[in-house]
C-alpha cells in the first residue's frame, strides 16, 4: 500500500521522503494598527495555527510562540508606531518560530484569537492590547506565574474598576503641558510661544500639588519635547491617573476676548468657538508632521461605555469646581465651562479637563501669563479645586 502511495505520488510530481512530511505552517503577512493607547496586531496563515503567548518586563514584552510554523514579514510592515516600540521574530527551537512584540511602557493583553478568515483562504491571529498601569502588568504577570505560563488575558471588569478599588495607592494626577518640540502652538502678540507658557504653569501647578503627600504627580513632558496626542493619553492611563489636566493657552481673531476657560470632553461642541478651538489643538499631530491615520476602535461593551459616562460626570464636576475657584482669582471668559472632541480628553476611564489660561494674543493675558507671581495665583486656585475634587471623591488624605 505505502509503495503504491508513493508511485502514485511520484506520477502526480508531489515530493515524499517516503511519505510527504507535514509543510511548516506559512505566515502570509503581518499588519499593525492602532495608536498610543490601542494597538492590533493581524497576522495571516496558510493553515490553522496554534500560538501561545505570554508577558515579559524590562522592556515590557508581548510573546507570541508559534509551534510548526514560519514566519516572514516584510520589513515595512514592522515599523514602530503608537504604543508599539518595536517588533522582532526568528526561529525557536525546531520548526518553531516566536513573534516579540515591545511595548511603550506596560500594557493588558485584550484578546489574542485565531480566526478563519471568511474567504476561506486561511486563518488569522488577531491580538489586541491596550496602554496599562504598571500595577495591572504585574497582575497579568502574577496570575501567569501562578497558571505556569497559562495565556489569560485581564477581564475588561478587573481593569476598568480601579476607581472602587483602589488600595493605599496615592491619588495620581497627570498635567499635561500643550505642545513642544516642534510644535510651538500659539504665539503671543509680545513673541510668547504657547508651549513655553504651558511648561512653566504646568511646574509650578506640580510644585503646588506635590506639597500634599496624598498626590503622585506626573508632567506628559518636563522639557522642550514634542508629544504625540495619544502619547500624552498613554501616559495619564500608564500612571492610573485619576485626574488628568490639560494646559493650554490659545490665540483668537478678537483680541479685545480675555480670560480663563475650561473645557470638557464632548462628540458635539458647546459652540462654534469651542468646535475651533478642538480642531486647532487636534491637528497637532499634523503639523508636527506625524502621520495621524484615524483608527476606529469600536466599543462593544456596554461597560466601556458605563465608564466613559461616569468618567464624563466626574470631568464635570471638576470643571465647575474649577470655574468656582478660577473665577474671583485670575478671570474667566464668558460662559467658561464649554465642551468640544478634544483628542486629549479621550480615555474613556480618566476624568480630564483642558484649562485655557488664557488668550496671548489679548496684550493683558500674555503680559499675566508671562508673570511668575500671576501663574502663582493660579495654580494656587486650581490646586483648591483639586482638592474639593478629591474630598468629594472621598479619597483619604484630600
């Protein structure tokens, strides 16, 4: 029967050794798309595989094993972007390949599935992961080493409830310095570029903070660099940042205009001001010269969306808290608490603010915002509200 096998075998011009061995399982492309908050990850196979996958840290590491199979991926297709730093693959052990993705800082494993694609044409390995705080990457690591290496990734409840659950861990809040680097922002009538403006508030609001011992608190960048928008939401949900305040200081065609104002996340602007306003600050990317590709990741789970609703109220409530204290101190612009799509105000899970200090190209508001002893003052208002925002919360130590 075997001799007859590899006769007919021959005549069809198929190659046995004597009997046809089993081809590696073929990769037939890798793609990557995402940004600094969310990534995919899609690889394609001739045929079914069966990977298995684990967590390593410094560098925090997504590994993917992949038994009886090749890999080869076109070097393009491997290019660094949004929370990925990089990827590498090569052969592990006989027959084997591994796949190992670094990550810009910790991250949750969201799913890792294989497929079979609809046109029949193979399978595919679909892994999403999300920015993390380094308390939730150990976790993932713990319950690995206590499943031997087992692949569960974290229950979406587990990471999405940190705001119940929050231990002894210090209220965190992350201030964000607008622009940088190559990307000024707005300029004064008197030549005072916005992104200086926004660091130098943004030290003194954190040397205000710090002085409680109940705060951790984070700048997005302590120097002249610039920041991706998604980058600087990585950063405020790496740090299990509870509050999350952005600092801007913008220009505006009426320069007799003045004033604080603070701003909300909203799909549908409060004003055709605050629309601008959004569009301006979201092009930051753009101008930078950063490709900005919009990626649509689609929630589908109701508690995502429960989050972000709490998440909402609890921005509001901070904002009008903010208006109080900004008000009798440092002035505020008419109708002060507006709301737009700004990119930065985006984690669904972070209550988050935008603070225009004002407006530099009012002659008034640049001179104040140039003023060591005004910047004071405000910091001193806005570290108040921060405060009335904790002991609301109910967080010891506000």
């Amino acid at each position: 029967m075997l001799t007859l096998f590899v006769f007919l075998a021959a005549f069809a011009g198929i190659n046995c050794q004597p009997v046809c061995a089993a081809e590696p399982i073929k990769t037939l492309d890798y793609k990557m798309a995402g940004d600094a908050t969310h990534m995919r990850i899609v690889m394609n196979f001739d045929r079914e595989p069966e990977p298995k996958w684990f967590l390593l840290r410094s560098p925090h590491r997504l590994v993917i094993d992949l038994p009886d199979a090749t890999i080869a991926i076109d070097a393009k297709d491997l290019k660094a972007r949004g929370l990925i730093k990089s990827v590498r693959y090569g052969a592990s052990g006989e027959g084997a390949s591994r796949l190992i993705v670094t990550s810009k800082g910790p991250f949750n494993v969201d799913k890792v599935d294989v497929l079979k694609n609809e046109d029949g044409s193979g399978y595919r390995l679909v892994a999403d992961i999300s920015a993390a705080s380094d308390r939730e990457f150990d976790a993932a690591l713990a319950i690995q080493a206590e499943t031997t290496g087992s692949t569960v990734s974290t229950a979406k409840t587990d990471r999405l409830s940190k705001i119940a659950h929050r231990g002894d861990r210090p209220f965190t809040i992350v201030l964000d310095p607008g622009h940088g680097g190559i990307d000024g922002g707005a300029e004064g009538l008197n030549g005072t570029v916005e992104k200086s403006v926004t660091l130098a508030f943004a030290k003194e609001l954190k040397s205000k903070l710090a002085s409680n011992s109940a705060y951790k608190v984070v700048l997005t960048r302590e120097n002249d660099e610039f920041l991706r928008l998604d980058d600087r939401v990585r950063i405020a949900r790496q740090q299990e940042a509870d509050l999350f305040i952005s600092i801007h200081a913008d220009t505006i065609r009426l320069k007799g205009i003045r004033g604080a104002t603070v701003y909300t996340m909203s799909d549908k602007a409060s004003d055709a001001d605050a629309q601008a306003l959004a569009d301006r600050e979201n092009l930051s990317d753009q101008l930078a010269g950063v490709d900005v590709a919009e990626e649509n990741h689609e929630v589908s789970d109701i508690l995502v969306d429960l989050i972000r609703r709490e998440t909402h109220g609890f921005s509001a409530r901070f904002a009008r808290s903010l208006v109080g204290e900004l008000s009798p101190t440092v002035g505020m612009i008419n109708n002060p608490h507006r709301s737009a799509g700004f990119k930065v105000l985006k984690a669904p899970d972070v209550p988050s603010v935008l603070v225009e200090l004002g407006y530099l190209s009012n002659p008034q508001d640049e001179e104040q915002l140039r003023s060591s002893d005004w910047r004071e003052k405000a910091a001193t208002s806005i570290s108040k509200a921060v405060a009335a925002f904790v002991a609301e919360r109910g967080v010891p130590g506000g």
